[in-house]
C-alpha cells in the first residue's frame, strides 16, 4: 500500500508540475527548483515531442530563459517562444530530427552576470570594468558593482543538467546531437557556450545577440571584447553550427553594425553558408512575438533531417 501511494504521489506531483504550463503539441515535464552545487535552483521545463517514446533516441536543446519558451499566458509580459507549436509542426511535417527541449528558468535579477560570457569581461581593464558598472547601474540592470560568473552558469549545464537529461530521457548523447539556443543574453550565453564547450554542444542559435553587453553604444568596450574573444575561441567549423540573427527595432537597433563586426570573423574563422547564417530581418523588434515567428529558421538550420 504504501508503494502504491508513493507512486500516486510521483505521479501526482509530475502531472501538478506539468499542468502549469499550457501546450500546443507534445508535453512539458517540469523539475522545480531543480538543485545545483554551483549556482541558485531554478525550475527546468523539459517539452517532449508528440509520441515520444523510451524505444527511440532524441536529440537535445538547451535554451535559456525556460519560462519563456511555451505558454504565453503564464508569462510575465503574455508573450511567449511557442517553441512547442513551431517544434511540434517541424517535427511532424519531418523537416527536422526528433528532438526534446530543455528549458533552463532564468534567475530573475540575476539573469544578467549569468548570461553575460565572463572570460570577455574579465580581459577588460579596470576602467573599462567600472564603466560597464556604470553604465549597467545607469540601466538599472545593478546597484551593485557588476560582476559575471557565467563560466558557473555552463558548468552547471554542463556538469549538472546535461548528466541528468541524458540519465533521464532518451536521448542522443553526443555533440553532434546537442543544441543551446537563446536570445538577448541568452545568445550571448549560447555563444559563449558553444565556444567554452566544443565537445559538447555542436550547433548554437543566437537569435537578437545582445552585443552591446550593457545598454548604450557610447564608450562601451564590451563589443570589441566579444570580437577579440571570437578571434580566438571559435570552434571548428568542420563539426559546429552557428546561427546569428538581429532585426533593427527597439533594442536589436543597436545590433547591426556590431553584428556586421562578428560576421568577419567567423569568414576569417572558416565558416560559409553550410555552417553558419546570419540572418538580418528588416523591421523586426527585440520581444519574443518576433523570435516566435521565426524560430522555424534556426531550428532547421541546426536540426534539419540530413
């Protein structure tokens, strides 16, 4: 009896988790509070495709800012990726792999120092560091002097969350299969987690890269550090996949110039049309109504059926 009423209330507890969030196609399974021995607990919404199944293997994306991605009615600003709805579609429609998402909650006022790729920053100069402060205090992005531990923020995905997925789910294990994806500061994060981790994610999608790294193109020394960066720890071409996109409303209007600077870059680094694409999308806003709408681009790009 008491297995029995232990197993009621697993399952009970799976389906609580799960009715939070509404979706259109597949499933999400939610972990709340998901522990770390390296950063704070966040909850992780994992969405499974339409049949999915123990007897097949998955690949996997890792996408930031996780309560943002499926129900736009349990969203803060009612604006939502719909990442089930166009995943669901391209996997039916077979355009793409089977894959599952998994997506990582931010951490609210942290969001910041943990998606801002803490090796760039920290080859700044005193002064260039105090200005970043500066003008992120200014955007009222901090009080506090500003300082980014994005490195603990990837190895907790890497060391923590990747381990679990895979033991969890049925998944394809390897770099061939795994996939991080964000927007904002979440493609700042993929960037850099792509870069940090060649071994283990093999395709990234940076949708409205946030290069500026603050909020004002004035005297901002971050770009040219995330450049420099680039310069040095892209990964190989041969085996790695990178998407780019900006529009140039709201805040993606600061984006051109400074992406135009990244695209030399990675011509330098080796990369052409068959592994890597920027997309510039006239008249195209910062807000997840306009990712929703093109998601479908990404997605084929790095999961598209060989």
């Amino acid at each position: 009896m008491k297995k029995q009423l232990t197993i009621f209330l697993v399952l009970f507890l799976m389906f609580a988790a799960t009715a939070q969030v509404q979706v259109t196609s597949g499933k999400v399974q939610r972990f709340e509070n998901f522990k770390s021995k390296l950063i704070d607990a966040r909850n992780i919404d994992v969405w499974l495709p339409d049949g999915y199944s123990e007897k097949e293997k998955y690949a996997v994306l890792y996408m930031h800012d996780g309560q943002a991605l499926y129900d736009a009615q349990s969203t803060w600003n009612k604006q939502a990726w719909e990442i089930d709805e166009v995943a669901g579609k391209l996997i039916a429609e077979r355009k793409t792999q089977k894959f599952i998402v998994v997506g990582i909650w931010n951490n609210g006022p942290k969001r910041h120092p943990e998606y801002f790729p803490q090796k760039p920053y920290e080859s700044l100069t005193q002064i260039q560091r105090d200005t970043v402060t500066a003008q992120l205090q200014k955007a009222g992005r901090t009080k506090d002097i500003f300082k980014p531990y994005s490195d603990l923020y990837l190895q907790f995905l890497v060391t923590e969350v990747k381990p679990f997925i895979d033991k969890t789910f049925s998944t394809k294990k390897d770099q061939k299969n795994t996939f991080v994806a964000g927007s904002s500061m979440g493609g700042l994060i993929s960037m850099y987690a792509i870069c940090e981790y060649p071994k283990v994610f093999g395709g990234a999608a940076c949708l409205s890269t946030h290069w500026p790294g603050t909020f004002s193109s004035d005297n901002n020394p971050i770009p040219n550090a995330f450049v420099d960066y680039l310069k040095k720890k892209l990964p190989n071409p041969k085996n790695h996949k990178i998407y780019f996109d900006y529009g140039d409303q709201t805040l993606d209007a600061l984006y051109p110039p400074l992406q135009q600077k990244v695209d030399v870059v990675m011509k330098a680094k080796g990369f052409t049309n068959k592994n890597w694409e920027t997309k510039f999308l006239p008249g195209e806003n910062h807000s997840e109504v306009a990712w929703a709408k093109r998601l479908d681009i990404p997605l084929l790009f790095l999961l598209k059926n060989e």
